[in-house]
C-alpha cells in the first residue's frame, strides 16, 4: 500500500478509536467523573508526547536535513503558525463546550451541532499529525503517532458521548455521535500525508504545524476540562502516565 493509503487508513482507524471508546457505555450506567478525568489527562499525556517525540524532534531533524542549522526555526515558525490557526477556528466558528460554555460568535445552530464542531476543531490536528507522520516515509512513526493518536481518542469519545446522555440522547445515538466527531481525521490524515508526499520540502513545516496546533488544543481545552471540577491530581497522574506510554510506543515502533 502507498504512504497515502496507509496515512489515511491510519488516521480513520485512529478516529473511529473515538467511537471505540464509548462501547463500556453499552455494558456500565454509570461511569465516575474522576476516571473520565484521569482517562481524558492519560489523552492530553499521550498528545504531549507525540507532540514532543514524533513531530517537533523530527520536524527539528528533516529542517536541518534540507537547510543546515534552520531546522528550529522553522519549527518554531510552524508551530506558532498552527496555533494560530487553531486561535482563529476557535474564534471564527461558533462551538460549544460542555464545561466551558460557548465560544466564538453566535449562531442559532442546536447545542449538539456546536459540540460537534468544537471537537471537529479538536480533532483535525490529530489526523493531520498521522498523515504527515506517514508522509516522511519511516512506517514505524507514523504507526506509533497513529495508535498514540487512537489511544488518546478513546477517552475523548467517552467524553462526548456522556454528557450527551445526560441531555437525553439514547445510548446508541450518544455513541455514534461520538464516532461521527472522530471521522474528521481521516481528512486531515489525507491532507497532511498527500502534501508532504508530494511536496517534500514543506515536511519540516507541517511536523511542526501539527505540533502546534495539537500543543494548543491541550492547554487550551483539554487540560482546563480536566481540572474544572477540582479534580485536578488523578487527571494530572493520568497526565503522567499517558505521556510515558507514547513515549515508550514512539521508541518502540519509531
């Protein structure tokens, strides 16, 4: 298969761990506050690893590869530019979160439509990051990035889908709404892996594009959610741990 192909099915298999991660719902009524806050810190973990170890120490190794000595400038360039992207989406595009309340300009949509937008928001960096992972052609990374990714979606998943029952949705609506936000990776999977595929030069640039955009949703939405409730120390151990084990995937499989 092509590095396209398997960036793609990567990126949709990694989204559809989204729905994977509601499926206790089906067998479990009620499921505390505190393990969906140590599971979404294992999530927020995971991302800062990836961030870390499969985008910026590559994007860093691939700048210096085709500008000696660049490479942690465009970097940082690339970084800043994927925050601010991700700044502008936040403000641009009216979305809700569960715990935080709206945010962006007004709109007349349903709750649930902006939910779905605001993990749309969420989760497009996600499938970028396992495309262009793939699209530097090291297998490996790219598959590491690629489960790191899914892992992290699974708590995520879960996450939407419960305060989604507590609106009244049914259980099997909750799920596939939760599965529905995760199906966004995918696309930018296919964005990411078929740029930097075929336009090798700009690899260092979108390594840290994802980076930053993926570092600002976790300071920016996953890590305030995980601490709203004053719960803030086993989501800062699930913070720990999840870091640690996409650490040891990425040199595993890396």
């Amino acid at each position: 298969m092509s590095l396209i192909g398997l960036g793609l099915l990567a990126s949709f298999l990694a989204g559809l761990a989204s729905g994977v991660g509601t499926l206790p719902l089906l067998f479990i009524k009620d499921i505390p506050p505190r393990l969906v806050n140590t599971l979404l810190g294992g999530a927020a973990g995971v991302m800062l690893a990836a961030t870390s170890f499969s985008l910026i120490v590559p994007g860093i190794e691939y700048g210096n590869d085709l500008w000696p000595g660049m490479g942690v400038y465009v970097v940082v360039a690339g970084m800043l530019a994927g925050a601010i992207f991700l700044d502008r989406m936040d403000r641009w595009l009216p979305h809700e979160h569960f715990i935080m309340g709206h945010e962006g300009p007004d709109s007349s949509l349903r709750k649930i439509w902006l939910f779905i937008i605001a993990i749309t928001i969420h989760n497009f960096p996600e499938g970028l990051a396992v495309g262009v992972g793939f699209g530097t052609g090291d297998v490996g990374a790219g598959t590491s990035l690629a489960i790191g990714i899914g892992l992290q979606n699974m708590p995520e998943g879960l996450a939407v889908a419960l305060p989604l029952i507590g609106l009244g949705y049914s259980r099997w609506r909750a799920i596939g709404y939760a599965t529905l936000t995760g199906l966004v990776e995918p696309v930018g999977g296919l964005l990411g892996v078929t740029a930097v595929t075929f336009f090798h030069p700009i690899l260092p640039m979108g390594l840290a594009f994802a980076a930053g955009a993926m570092l600002f949703v976790i300071s920016d939405e996953i890590i305030p959610e995980t601490h709203s409730k004053g719960k803030s120390r086993p989501a800062t151990f699930g913070v720990m741990v999840g870091f640690v084990i996409m650490m040891a995937l990425d040199n595993l499989l890396g």
